[in-house]
C-alpha cells in the first residue's frame, strides 16, 4: 500500500502528492521519501510512524516547509507550498502553522506567557485576550506564567511549547516527537492536552512518534517504512498500534 485515502467530502488540512525526497547521488543516494500520497483530516489528531529511517520525519518536514521535496506537491489546504520562495514559506510558518518539538525550543530569559506570545509578538500581533485565556486554561498554567523555564518542570515547558503552538489559531499544528523527552505522566498530559485541543478547540494535529501509547490517542495512524506508507490504523488503540508495528518488523 503505497497511499492513504480519505473520503471526498471530508476537508483536508495538508496533502502531500506523489511526495519524493532524495538526499545524496549516485551510489550515496537516500530516497528518504518514495512518491508518497497522503492526506491529513481537519480537526483531527493524525500520527505518523514507522522504524527509524522510515522517512516519517522527513515527511513531517516536507508538509510543515521546513524542508523541501525533490519532486511531488504539498498541499496545505488548497495552496501548494512546493513552489512557494523562502519568503512566502516564512510567512506561512509564521501566520498559518504551528509547532511542537521535542527540544521545547523556549527562550531561557522568557516567561512562560513571553514564550507563548513571543511569535505573535514578533509578527507585530497581539493574541486574543479571551483566547489567550482559553489556552492558559487548557494547558493548565495559570499559576506558572511568570515563570521562566529553568524554574519549569519538563512537562510544564512543553505545556508551553503547545501553548505557543496553538495561540496564534493556525490551520495546522505539527509536532515531532513531542513527548520524546518527557516521563509518562508529563508525556500522558501533554497528549491529553493535545487530545483537547483537537476535540474541544477543532485543532488540527500532526505528530510523529514512535510512542505506541502516544499513537493510542490519535484518530489515525499512518505507518511509513523504507520512504513509502506501508498501512494505516483508524481509532487506534495501544494493542492495535504494537502489533502492527511487530508486523511490520519494527
């Protein structure tokens, strides 16, 4: 199975069409992505998988503009980004994108809210105070704004993290190994947050992770190998997800 398909009446938030990546030449040459077709939902919590190598970051990259593909379309809603300039890409990170990173990636001199609102900030925008408060809310972080990330625990860094990702209401989030450095009570909760931001706040989510639990709270799972889609999982669950990993000898 070389593709995913979702229904014609369900609107997608990010397509990748006959996506290809090729890093190196000749007999160095990486085909870390294979043609790949794939389409992510609105308002929905999408994981991708696969073994180390699979090509399930380098896809991430490739939809979030982070990266470039060798040849193929990437789709965000209906405007292909493949063609777009650096200067367009940036701006489309910037207004309509959402990011989660393993590292965190906050500003140690930064408060938690100074962290939130800081790409807001430097985009000349101010946040919506009602929205701002839904966020703090949802995170949970009411009582830790002004406190810098030293002062955080792990699990209350990536509350911001997720924070700033979604306050600035982007079309799409994507989050690449978002529990990766967390414990399983920190990582359960920042999942639990993300499950709620999809459900109660119509989010759209896109997380790598080679996590079966962290698999267990999307709605869909799409398993990479060898730079192609190999299979996928709707309503996932932790049994489901390990043993189609096993199957696919990861």
């Amino acid at each position: 199975m070389t593709d995913t398909l979702s229904p014609p009446d369900v609107s997608m938030a990010a397509r990748a069409v006959d996506a290809s990546k090729i890093y190196g030449s000749g007999e160095a040459e990486v085909r870390a992505l294979n043609s790949i077709n794939a389409a992510f939902e609105t308002a929905r919590l999408s994981a991708i998988m696969g073994p180390s190598g699979s090509g399930k970051s380098t896809l991430l990259h490739c939809m979030a503009g982070l990266d470039r593909l060798t040849s193929g379309q990437i789709f965000l809603g209906e405007r292909d980004i493949s063609t777009s300039s650096e200067k367009e890409l940036t701006l489309i990170r910037r207004d309509q994108l959402g990011f989660i990173f393993q590292s965190y990636n906050l500003i140690p001199t930064l408060n938690a809210l100074e962290n939130m609102t800081l790409p807001m900030s430097l985009a000349g925008a101010k946040p919506d105070p009602e929205w701002l408060d839904t966020i703090v809310s949802t995170v949970r972080l009411a009582d830790r704004l002004t406190h810098r990330p030293a002062e955080l625990s792990g699990g209350q860094q990536q509350r911001v993290a997720v924070g700033r990702a979604l306050l600035s209401k982007p079309a799409i989030v994507f989050a690449d190994e978002p529990t990766g450095n967390l414990d399983s009570r920190s990582g359960a909760e920042i999942l639990t947050f993300m499950r709620k931001a999809v459900d109660e706040l119509g989010q759209t989510i896109v997380m790598v992770t080679h996590d079966p639990i962290a698999a267990g709270y999307a709605d869909r799972v799409v398993f990479l190998a060898d730079g192609a889609i190999v299979d996928e999982l709707l309503n996932p669950d932790v049994d489901t997800v390990l043993d189609k990993m096993k199957s696919l000898g990861a």
